[in-house]
C-alpha cells in the first residue's frame, strides 16, 4: 500500500497500471476501515489520517475512471 504522502502526489498515481490501482483500491478502504474502528474506540493517535486516505481514494479512483474510460474509447 502507498503512503499517504505518495497518495498526495497524482504523478505517482498515474505511473500505475489498471490492476495495481485496483488493488491499491481495496487495500486503503480495508485500511480506511481499520482507521475507523480504531477512531471509535479511541485508539488513533492521529484523526487526520483518516482524511488522508480518504483524498487519497478519491485520487486512486479518479485516475482509474480515466484509464478506463481511455481504454474504451481507443
């Protein structure tokens, strides 16, 4: 799984191939998942984490629409 300083940087993102973002997909909503449990039961040490991951799905997502979407079109 990317750190999420790397999930800040789109060109990292980019350098991805459909099936790594994929992956990199559903391994930060399971993290995302983890960051919530642990925020309900006072664990986090740092709550901004979990916006992070959150930007960072955002941003995985986004690119793998626009890979797809140029896969269908060529």
């Amino acid at each position: 799984m990317m750190k999420p300083q790397d999930l800040k940087r789109p060109a990292k993102i980019r350098d991805l191939g459909v099936d790594e973002l994929r992956r990199e997909e559903q391994e930060i909503t399971e993290h995302l998942m983890k960051l919530r449990f642990q925020l309900a039961s006072g664990q986090i040490e740092n709550p901004q984490l979990i916006r992070a991951f959150r930007h960072g799905l955002a941003r995985v997502k986004t690119v793998l629409a626009e890979k797809q979407r140029a896969a269908q079109g060529s």
